[in-house]
C-alpha cells in the first residue's frame, strides 16, 4: 500500500462503523473495545510510518443507511483512508460497495456472507472467515454430536441467506436433513408463533443464528415454549448469548471464532486488565 495513502498531517486517520446502539449494540461495544486497545498498542510502538493512528468510529445504529451515512462523513469530512466495519452483513455488503465506488480501502471485521467474497469491493480485506466456512464446521460438529434433522432459524438478510445456503448443502453432505428453515424478520419483538411453526416439524436440534437483543427475544420464548428441551446450537455463540437470560441458555452448543492464538495473547492480557 503506497505511503501517500496516509499522508496526513498529523497522523493516519482511519475510520470505523460499527452497532454501538440497536440489536446489535453489546457486540459493538467489544468491538469498539478491541478497536481502542489495538491503536494503543499500534502508537504505542511508534504508530503507522512513524506517525500516530487515530481510529475514528461512527454507529451504524445497526442500520445500513446509517452506516452508509456515518462512512460518507467519515471519508469526506475526516479524511479516513481505511474504514472498518460493520458486524451484520445486511450493513456490511452495502457499506463495502459504496466503499468501493469512493476507492476506499474497506476491511470486513466480522461480518461473514459469502457476498463479501464476490467480485466488485473494490480495495476490500477480510479478517474473518466467510459463511461457506462455517457452515462446514458446524454440520460437522451436529453430525458428530448424533443430530440428523436440524430447523434453521436465520435472520432474513444477507447473512441468513448465506448461511442458510452454505448450511444446508454441507449439513446434506455430512447425511444430515434440515426439515424447515425459518428466515425471520428482523426487530419485532415476538417471534413466539414463527417458534411455534418450526417445532411441529419434531428437529432433534434448533440450528439457529440472531443478534443480541433479538437472540434474547428468540431464546426466551423458546424456552417458555418448552423447546429448550431438544438442543439448540447457535452459530457465533458469543452474539446469541450475550444479552439472554442465563437459564434459557444454560447448556446450549454453538461455534465460535474468538480463538485466542500465540499472536493476539497480547490482546486478551490487555482486555483483561483493561476491563476484567
């Protein structure tokens, strides 16, 4: 990448959009945290071509107009030559596009449609694995604990869509069925009779995906439904669990992607001593 690219007086602006409010909020609030803790590091090591890295974040409201905005102001306004972001691939997909059509480098840190693979993102980067990868290891992972008939719930944007594909062809390939899938609509605040509907197909698993907020939604009615008695295995475990209830979630599988390796030991040291 040619220094001119960061040439700024002052130091090198990046920027990042990111959910701080909306489904989504508790995951960007990490992900603000991470951002933070990284640049620290980066400056305190003599920052990027001697100069200091300055990360400006905006919130996408977890919204894709939002955060179409926020990256517009963060281009032309802050002069960011580099922007992060978002977390649900429904924002992300758009966002990288509009990047693209601007010339601006765009990195994916946690969005995972296999769209973001395709042809025309322009200057784009990925830190995460994508939907195909996922959805091998998970029909794996169900196909080893014994299930054989799983019920999708996925949220009906880029992501689901993606997911819902992958899944399907890989769970099919490991000699697994998926007997109904649901794609909900996001930000109502039941999603009890849609529960309903998928339980009279009988799964021996509940295969299912949702942000934050509307994973609490999702759990807290199946388990006053008495679904909680089959198994449920979220995808991206961390995103299902982390604003629901704690009993209706107790026990539940799922797969992750916070590996910690020998590389990024630094990062969960400083996040512990930062914020426990």
């Amino acid at each position: 990448m040619p220094k001119a690219l960061f040439a700024q007086e002052g130091g090198v602006v990046f920027g990042a959009v990111l959910p701080l409010t909306g489904a989504s909020a508790s995951i960007g609030e990490d992900q603000r945290r991470g951002v933070e803790l990284a640049v620290e590091k980066v400056n305190a090591e003599g920052g990027v071509l001697g100069k200091p890295l300055k990360v400006i974040i905006e919130d996408s409201a977890s919204n894709a107009q939002t955060a179409l905005n926020a990256a517009k102001k963060l281009v032309s306004v802050d002069g960011a030559k580099v922007v992060m972001g978002e977390y649900s691939s429904g924002v992300t997909v758009p966002l990288r596009e509009a990047l693209a059509r601007e010339g601006v480098v765009h990195v994916n840190c946690g969005s995972s449609s296999v769209k973001l693979r395709q042809p025309g993102g322009g200057k784009a980067f990925s830190v995460i694995g994508l939907d195909d990868l996922m959805a091998r290891f998970t029909a794996k992972a169900l196909r080893e604990k014994g299930f054989a008939k799983s019920a999708v719930i996925l949220p009906n944007n880029a992501y689901g869509e993606s997911m819902n594909v992958e899944f399907a062809k890989a769970f099919k390939e490991a000699g697994g069925e998926v007997v109904q899938t649901l794609l909900y609509t996001e930000g109502q605040s039941s999603y009890r009779r849609e529960l309903q509907q998928v339980a009279r197909f009988q799964p021996d698993v509940y295969l299912y995906s949702a942000y934050g907020q509307e994973a609490a939604i999702i759990n807290r009615e199946a388990f006053e439904l008495g679904q909680k008695q089959t198994p449920w295995f979220g995808i991206y475990l961390t995103m299902c669990t982390s604003d629901a209830p704690k009993e209706t979630i107790e026990g539940q599988l799922g797969s992750e992607v916070n590996f910690i390796g020998p590389d990024s030991a630094w990062y969960q040291e400083a996040y512990t001593k930062k914020y426990g």
